[in-house]
C-alpha cells in the first residue's frame, strides 16, 4: 500500500504529464493550464522526473 505522499505525488505527475501532452510539450502553455508559474512547473519536473521530451508531439 502507498502512502499518502507517495499517492499525491503519482497524482502530481499525472496533472502535470497530462497538461505537458496537451500543449504538446511547451512548458509555458503548460503553466497556463496549470495555473502555477514557470519555476514551480521547472521544480515539480525535476522532483517527480517526469521526461518534458516523451511528452512533445503526442497530442495538440
């Protein structure tokens, strides 16, 4: 069974996968749908190791 924080971050990294495909891996559109700033999306990217590159071109 996961943890709380370990079921928030998947969560996490699902919101922000999704948006990146939508906007077909441009991080300032991203942001927009996000609402949150660019630094925070830099940050969240890191920490949850998500591949911005896996996610160009996959929808728009």
């Amino acid at each position: 069974s996961l943890s709380l924080d370990d079921r928030l971050q998947e969560i996490e990294r699902s919101i922000i996968v999704d948006a990146l495909t939508k906007t077909g891996g441009v991080q300032t559109r991203a942001t927009e749908l996000l609402g949150i700033n660019q630094r925070s999306l830099w940050h969240r990217i890191k920490k949850l190791n998500i591949d911005v590159k896996g996610t160009k071109n996959l929808e728009m």
